[in-house]
C-alpha cells in the first residue's frame, strides 16, 4: 500500500434519505483493478451478499448519533457484538486487538493548538473482517476526511490495508503535535530571560499536561498490538503483518521523542521555578537589609519621642549631631551585620 499526500478536490456530496435514516455516511465497494465505488445503504446491503462470494470488500462509515444505525448494522451485516460494546462503554483508549476472526481498532483524533487550552477530540472504532470494514463515529473524524478525499489516488486493495492507512494517518497526526510542541517549547526557551517567565511557565505547565492527554489517547496500547502481531488472524497476509511491525517501530520512535520532549518541558519547568525562587530571595534580601538598617532609628526616634522627663540632651546644643553620628554608627554596623551574613550564606 502506498500513500500519497496530495489533495484533490471534494467530491460533490449526494444526499441520500435512506442514508441518512440508517446513519450511513459512506459507503464503498473496493475490487481489484476497479476504482472504488461509491453506494447507498440500499446497494451496499446487495452488494454485500455479493462481495462474500467474490474478491473485493466492503467500507463503510456510520454516524453514530442516528438511532437507527447500530439496528441497521446488526441486521444486515455480520458483525461482532463486542464491537457495540466497545461503542457503549465509551472506551477511547487507542489500541488494536484480534476479536475472534476479525479486529477491533480503536482511534483518535486531536486538534491541537499549542496557544490554546482548549483541544478538541474525536474517537473512531474500526471494525475490521475479511470483506468488510466498518468504521463509526460521533463526531466527525479527520482521519476518515481525509482517506475519502484520497481515495481515488491511493491503493487499498484489502480490509487491513485500510486500518493500517488510518492508523499510519494516525502516527503522523501525533509526530506534527510533537514537531509543532517542539517549535512551540524552543520559543518559551528563547524567551526565558525576559520578563514573562511567570506567563512561560504556566504555558508549559498547560502543554505538558495536553501532551500527557495525547500520550494517553493516541499512543497503542503495546499489549494488545503485540498480541495480535504474534498470533493475526489467518486472513491476514504476511506482509500486511510486517506493515504492522514497520507501524510499531515508527510509532515507538514518535512515542520516544514525545517523552523526550514531556523531560524536556519539565526541566524547563523546574529552571523558571528556580529562577523565581531566586528572585523572591533577592527581594526577600534586600527588604530584609532595609528593614535592618532602617531598625537604629527607629529605636532612637521611639525613644526620643515619648513625652517623659529626663531626656538625655536636651539641653544641649550638639545633641542633635551627636544622636546622628550615634545612629550613623549603629547603622553602619547593622548593615556590616546584614553584608556579613550573606557573604557566609
């Protein structure tokens, strides 16, 4: 299977009411040397009792939000109930695994923006069989948008070809959020010096707890996936298997410079709190310092000031200079004190 990047234009969407009534939202027949072919619910139901007895297979994509759509699957369609429990419970942690004969994948996809706290997700479960693929959503999935868009222009010719186009879709999907992290993270690094570093590591705090919540949503569970890479179903051909091997390799790579780059924001992290540290003691210094020396007079000015009888000078004409040089002189002692005391620290 090759994959091209290039992106022809829409196809004219055509709007089909028994579609929309069993939530069909695509619906193909592949055959070999034949260019995909687009059918309605209705074909798709005849075309599947054909398929079964000939070459080719069947894809299709299903809104799940239409109450009809799971009744319409079940009725027309062999497909596992574990498939639609899957659905159910909500699971959208990324993985593959083998469900008797056939596989059951389960994918993501994320809209990241690394200035925005907010990230939208969608989940796509894959229901994959000899001659039928099913693939069905809640919201819509970019993933599938962009295999309809290519699918004139790349060769699938079997079911697990195209899950492992969706998840290689998937695999560079989480290595641009890697790239587009890392350009994000060299700014803030650039920028560590000035006078943002508060708002830098709050902004490093938000994008590595997203970057943790794509780990967790796009990485395959390493379990499942070796699982079936050492027992596939028998339908499965070798060389789909080793494309899956290649898959693991390349997505452990991204895995590696995802975490590389979570290590990384996370010691940028501990400089900008170190380095705030450090600017609260220098303050904390330097009020403490004015504090001390600020402490000779006004002990003098406490002293003098109370409104009793017996105060020393009174009556003499240098006494102002003499309490001067007396505070100059504590004052000069306290600050040695206070200079003394950080020299030793």
């Amino acid at each position: 299977m090759q994959k091209t990047h290039f992106m022809p234009s829409e196809r004219p969407a055509v709007l089909n009411f028994n579609d929309e009534v069993t939530g069909l939202i695509y619906g193909f027949i592949f055959r070999p040397g034949r260019p995909p072919e687009r059918v309605s619910s209705q074909q798709v139901q005849e075309a599947y009792q054909q398929i079964c007895h000939s070459e080719g297979f069947i894809w299709l994509h299903v809104n799940l939000t239409h109450a009809m759509a799971e009744k319409w699957l079940k009725k027309h369609f062999t497909i596992d109930e574990l498939f639609f429990e899957e659905i159910r419970e909500g699971s959208r942690s990324t993985r593959i695994e083998r469900q008797g004969n056939s596989l059951l994948a389960v994918l993501n996809d994320v809209i990241f923006n690394p200035e925005d706290s907010v990230d939208e997700t969608s989940t796509l479960w894959v229901s994959c069989h000899p001659q039928l693929v099913v693939t069905a959503r809640h919201k819509p999935v970019r993933l599938i948008e962009l295999l309809y868009k290519r699918l004139d222009y790349i060769s699938i010719n079997s079911p697990i070809e195209l899950m492992v186009y969706l998840l290689q879709e998937q695999e560079d999907l989480l290595e641009n959020i890697v790239r587009r992290a890392n350009l994000y993270v060299d700014r803030i690094e650039e920028c560590l010096l000035t006078h943002h570093v508060k708002k830098n590591r709050a902004n490093l705090g938000r994008l590595r707890r997203m970057l943790l919540r794509f780990q967790r949503l796009l990485a395959p569970e390493p379990t499942a996936l070796f699982r079936l890479l050492n027992r596939p179903p028998a339908w499965i051909a070798p060389e789909v298997v080793q494309n899956f091997r290649q898959f693991t390799e390349e997505f452990s790579v991204v895995l590696n410079d995802l975490i590389a780059l979570t290590e990384r924001i996370r010691l940028l992290q501990e400089e900008i709190t170190s380095r705030q540290m450090e600017q609260s003691n220098r303050t904390l210094y330097v009020l403490t310092v004015i504090t001390v020396l600020a402490l000779p007079i006004n002990i003098v000015a406490g002293f003098f000031g109370m409104n009793v009888g017996g105060i020393p000078l009174a009556n003499n004409h240098h006494g102002f200079l003499l309490l001067v040089v007396i505070v100059g002189v504590f004052t000069l002692l306290a600050g040695w004190w206070a200079l003394r005391r950080r020299d030793d620290s």
